[in-house]
C-alpha cells in the first residue's frame, strides 16, 4: 500500500504552485468546516467507487489547506496528512484542470518526491480539482498506483462525474453553512431583542411591532390559554390566516388540530402542524415567555424546516441507495431483513434469503469496459425487481452480486422460482449495437421461525450456498441445508 512508507514525512525543499487567488481559496475551504472533520459517508462511498471503477488500489479525496495536505476520504492510503510541498494536488488545484501522471518517476515534477523516490512509491497519478461555487479549487479527488499506468478516456470521464458528485456535496454544504449563520445571526438579533422588550416592554411597544411584522421567521403571541395575542405577516403568509382571523383564536384550532404541544423557554421542538388549506407543514418552534402586570404572555417564533426535511430525507435515501442500480444497498438490506426476520418469527411464516452472483460478468468488464458492465448491472437489477412480487426486496450486495429477500413463500416454491430467474437473466441484453449473455448462480437459504440464527449467519449460509451452485457447474440454484 502506498501510505506504508509514508508514516512519517521529512520536511521537503520541493518547491510546488500557488494558486493567485490562493487567499480567497484558503477563506472559501476554512469557512466549509470540512477540515479535521470525522469520516463521511458521502466522500467514502466515492473514493470506494473510485477504486472499484478504476480497478486502482488507492482513492483519497484532498483537501489543501496552507501548508498541509490533509486527507478527507481514503481507500488504501493511511496517511490522514502530508506536507503541501510533497502533495501532487498542489499542482493539481493551481491548475484547476485534470492532472494525470502516467509514471512519476518520468515527471521532472515528481521525480525528486519522497513519495515517489522510495519503494512501492506513487507512479502513477490522476486528480480532478475539486470546487466551491466559486470555482475555488480546495482540494482534489484522485487515483493512484504503484504501478506506470494508462487512464482511458472512459476511466477519466468516470472520475470526473464522481468528482462533479462531491463538488455537489460540497456546494450543498456551502449553501447550509451560509443557512446555518444566516439563522444564528438572526437568533442572536431576536435574543438580543427579547432581552430588550424585557426591560423596556411599555415604551418599546411600537418598535417591537414593527420588528415581528418584518421578521423572516412566524412570530405568534398567546396567553396562557393558547388563545391569540399577535399573530404577523409572516404567520399570516405560512399558515393562510389573516391577523384579523386569527386574534382570539385558540392555537390548537388554528395551527395544532392535535393538541398544542408542551414548550418551554429552554428547548427548540420540532412539529407538525397544519395550513388552513389541510397541509401539514413540519416547524421548528422557538418559545421565550414574559410576564406582563402579573399575566404570563409566550412568544412563539416558528420557522418552516420542509426544505431541511427534504434535504435529510434525500441525504438518508442516498445513504441506503445504491448509486449504480438504485436498489438498496446493504446497509439498507441489514435493516430489512432484520425487520423481515421478525415478522416471520412473530408470523410464523418462513423466510427465504436469495444470493446471486452473475456468471460472465467479468468477461464482459474486460472486453467491453466498465461503462458497460455499468449498463449490464442495471438493466439486471430492473430484471429482478420486475420478476417478483412487490412486497419482495431486492438489494445489490456489492460488485455483480444480488441479494432476494422473500417473505411468506413456500419452500418449495423456492427451486422454480431460482430457474425462473436464471431463465430471466440468461435473456439476452442489448447495450447499443451490443448483445450481452450473461447468467447466475443461486443460494437459497430459508429461515425458519424456530431457528435460533442471526441476519448475518442467514445470509452467509445463502453466500455459501450460492459457491455450491457455481462450483456445480454455474446457472443453477442451491438451496441450503436448514441448520
């Protein structure tokens, strides 16, 4: 691996480019918060990919930072830091354009790098910037090998859509960051505020007014029966009810059809409510309460968070999704056949667990690319969402393996079914002017509401059962021994 030798780096007189903007790039890359930050799902699932697609042992994703090169994501490379002045995604971001070194030690940039000019050391390179919605170049998404090496055309191409994917996240991040100080400046301003109108309540009533009806977030005053003091333009404008229509009224009857839920001055709760038109709409309610002549008053600042949910939503699917087939991945199928095993228990119906492993696919990668392995996968995974019933699941485990979980079917039924799908996946598949053949071994694994055995142990009694079907031979279904 190539981070073995590099535990430890010696400061180097390599000298190494500078980007002009280099002041503007170092603001746009601190204000991310990105660096020294745990692992991320998002930068990992590409770099794995990276090396998966490139067929290349080593994927990072870089950040360059004023004399340091720290590292975001990483496939095969233990190093977190390096020195900026060793770091090849120096020259990549004060390009701002793909770098590719075919061998390193050829390169009279690189050659006299400690990286490259030591055993099992960098020879081959290829980087794409990575950029803010600026255009800073902050780091970079790259490959590397041990090993000289050609990048074609497609491999490139395939390394920038995944770099396009994290400049996305990354501009995704800018954009919550500038929301997320945007707010807090905002709080501090209401604070500051309410900490006022405590003081000067009586004087400043008039101020007070003027502030709430321009304010950006719903402003809502109740007594301590929920009834309506003040309600402001913006309450008016999110939830359809005029100020008029709405003095008085209880809050539950206009906002919270099921019940005014509890808030205090302390927390920030997240809830449901309800429009005039019937659409629920999910909030976030802020509560800061005075006493007013011995009557105790709450002001309630209610901020629509539909757009976050959405966005947390998008983020979990694509956290259980697989990028490729957009089947579920296996994170999402150890919670499904978690769930499913305890259905059959508490049913008392048996389970079946389907393993496929394509038979041919390899040939198919190294004659046609994988530009057309891509294509192939896909069009299996439709076949095999297409070929059972709707309450079926299917997920693709990893590589050109597929994984069925069955609920509530025969045993029996389980053998027709595998030479069913065999029959399906040997169909011919057309990519352009290409007709691929391919086909599929089966494990079969059923799972018994009697049993005393883990997801985890089911799902390797069908892996292995699955090997039994392709050392037979290939194209047949194994069904496993019950344990």
């Amino acid at each position: 691996m190539l981070a073995e030798n590099n535990s430890v780096f010696v400061a180097s007189m390599l000298d190494y480019p500078v980007p002009k903007n280099e002041a503007q790039r170092l603001a746009a890359l601190h204000q991310l918060k990105l660096l020294d930050t745990p692992d991320d799902p998002v930068f990992d699932r590409v770099t794995r990919l990276v090396t998966r697609l490139l067929d290349i042992p080593t994927a990072i994703v870089t950040l360059i930072d004023a004399d340091r090169q720290w590292i975001k994501s990483r496939v095969g490379f233990t190093t977190r830091e390096t020195p900026r002045s060793v770091a090849f995604c120096s020259h990549t971001i004060a390009e701002g354009a793909p770098l590719v070194v075919e061998d390193a030690r050829q390169d009279p940039r690189f050659s006299a790098n400690p990286l490259v000019d030591c055993d099992n050391g960098i020879r081959f390179y290829a980087g794409i910037p990575l950029l803010t919605s600026e255009d800073y170049a902050i780091g970079s998404l790259c490959a590397m090998d041990t090993q000289p090496r050609y990048l074609h055309e497609d491999e490139l191409s395939a390394l920038k859509d995944l770099t396009a994917i994290l400049n996305d996240e990354i501009c995704l991040r800018e954009h919550l960051t500038r929301e997320q100080q945007r707010r807090a400046a905002s709080q501090r301003e209401l604070d500051a505020l309410h900490k006022s109108l405590e003081e000067q309540i009586e004087r400043r009533t008039r101020e007070l007014n003027l502030v709430i009806e321009a304010a950006y977030d719903a402003y809502i005053s109740v007594d301590d029966n929920h009834r309506v003091l003040d309600w402001n333009r913006a309450a008016a404008a999110m939830f359809g009810w005029t100020r008029q229509e709405a003095l008085g009224q209880l809050l539950q009857a206009l906002i919270f059809p099921h019940g005014v839920p509890e808030y205090d001055d302390t927390t920030t709760i997240e809830v449901n409510t309800c429009r005039r038109d019937g659409r629920e709409m999910p909030v976030e309610v802020r509560v800061k309460s005075l006493c007013v002549e011995g009557k105790h008053r709450y002001s309630l600042f209610v901020h629509d968070i539909a757009e976050r949910r959405q966005l947390e939503q998008l983020r979990d699917r694509e956290a259980r999704e697989d990028a490729l087939t957009l089947l579920p991945n296996r994170r999402a199928l150890d919670e499904r056949l978690f769930d499913a095993m305890a259905r059959a228990r508490r049913l008392k119906q048996p389970l079946a667990v389907l393993f496929l492993d394509l038979d041919g696919f390899k040939a198919v990668n190294d004659e046609y690319g994988h530009a057309v392995g891509d294509e192939l996968l896909r069009e299996i995974g439709k076949r095999l969402r297409h070929s059972v019933r709707e309450t079926d699941y299917v997920a693709r485990w990893a590589g050109d393996e597929f994984v069925m979980v069955l609920e509530g079917m025969s045993p029996d039924a389980m053998q027709g079914l595998g030479e069913k799908l065999i029959h399906t996946i040997e169909a011919p598949i057309r990519v352009g002017e290409l007709s691929l053949y391919v086909s599929t071994s089966i494990g079969v694994a059923i799972y018994r509401p009697v049993c005393e055995e883990t997801a985890q142990e089911l799902l390797k009694r069908a892996d292995v059962t699955m090997y039994d079907a392709k050392h037979a031979g290939k194209a047949q279904v194994k069904i496993a021994q019950q344990e």
